[in-house]
C-alpha cells in the first residue's frame, strides 16, 4: 500500500463553486473534495479544461466558516469525471 504524501488534508464534502477560465464565461460546478491547497471539481466535459490552464475560483468555505472565498488556481489534473485545482499565490508571480 502506498503512503499518503499530500500536503494537506483532503476533506469529503460537496459545495458549489464558480469556476471561471481566464478568457470565459463563469461556469457552475460543484467539489467532490476540498483542502487547503486545491478541489477535485465534477464534470461532464473534463476536456474543457486543459491542463495547466489557470482559473479563478469563488465559493463558500466550509473549512474556514463558510467564509466568501476567491482564490486562482491551476488545472493539475484531468481524469474521465472531473479536474483536480491547486491553489495559487498570484503575488508569487
């Protein structure tokens, strides 16, 4: 069995989300996870998606209490349901 080397702990909840790719329109999407550092996003069409695209997220926080959250993040994963996100620090760049 493979040991767990995640950063952060992922949490199991669904919540609505605001995805919206750099040059389009905001699209509704709901988790099927949540940590600190990134989301796993259902989807029908993962290939909308590409990977390495950023995207701007917005939703409410249930880790933090329900706090109005924007944060920009990177498509790092692309499977057959859905996309993976890790967050960014934009000051970074």
């Amino acid at each position: 069995m493979s040991e767990n080397n995640r950063r952060h702990t992922r949490h199991d909840v669904q919540i609505d989300v605001t995805l919206t790719l750099m040059e389009d329109d905001a699209r509704a999407m709901q988790t099927r996870d949540l940590s600190e550092g990134g989301m796993f996003l259902e989807t029908a069409t993962p290939s909308d998606f590409p990977l390495g695209e950023m995207i701007h997220v917005n939703y409410l926080n249930p880790l933090r209490d329900n706090d109005d959250t924007d944060v920009d993040a990177i498509i790092v994963r692309v499977s057959d349901n859905g996309i993976g996100v890790a967050f960014i620090e934009m000051d970074a760049f």
